[in-house]
C-alpha cells in the first residue's frame, strides 16, 4: 500500500490528504447519521478530512467547518475532491479482515460457553438424581 499522502486541489490550495485515522472516521460517522442539517454536512466532512487526527479535531473542527460554510461558503463542486479523497484514504481491507477475524472468535466463544452450561446443567442433573 502507498502510504504517501496525496495532494488534492481544494479552492486555491493544494491541500495534503494521508490515511484517515479512527477518531477522523468516528466523526465523519457521526456527522453521516446525526446531521440533520443536510447543507452543512459537506463543510463538516471537508473539515474533518483535512484535520484528520483527534487533538485536531477537538482545537479546529468548530471553527474549520464554520469558515468552509459561512465565511468561505465552498459549494459542493469545492469540497468534492478533498471528500473523495479521504474515501479513498480509509483501509477497508485490513477493517475487514479484523471484523472477520472477530466475528470468528465470537463464535468460538459463544460455542464454549453452551458447552460449560451444557456441562453445569448435567452435573446438576446427575446430583439430583444422586439424591
């Protein structure tokens, strides 16, 4: 994988866009389901994007994403390249092999556990009978 960060022309500047790390793509999350203003969610995804680290998020996000929407006002056609870029800049493969290497250990897990509550509910059987 190239780990290098990609430029992406957004407004006049080139802006860098590296790999998004969790607490970028937990906000970005975030904003998809609890937004219900539906004009700002660009400015708030192209903010987030371009911070991209937690420290970041809590000190600029607030203000970043207000001066894209109300003092820059960037349209759609703006943000676009900077958001489709950060889509690309998330590792889906390695999430995927981790959500299937868990939902597997879940699994082997939940399979024990009937197992010893097989095993407790006999031996209270056998001492019942015992008695």
């Amino acid at each position: 994988m190239n780990d290098e960060k990609t430029e992406v022309v957004f407004g006049k500047r080139k802006v860098k866009v590296g790999w998004l790390k969790r607490a970028t793509l937990r906000k970005y999350s975030s904003i998809m389901v609890e937004e219900a203003e539906e004009s700002q969610v660009t400015c708030k995804l192209a903010a987030v994007i371009r911070l991209n680290g937690y420290f970041r998020l809590k000190l600029f996000y607030p203000f970043l994403w207000r001066w894209y929407y109300y003092i820059k006002q960037y349209d759609d056609k703006v943000l676009l390249p900077l958001i489709a870029e950060g889509k690309k800049k998330v590792q889906l493969q390695e999430y995927y092999l981790i959500m299937m290497l868990s939902h597997d250990l879940r699994d082997t897990l939940q399979t024990m556990t009937r197992e010893e509550a097989n095993r407790m509910l006999q031996e209270q059987l056998s001492e019942r009978k015992g008695q």
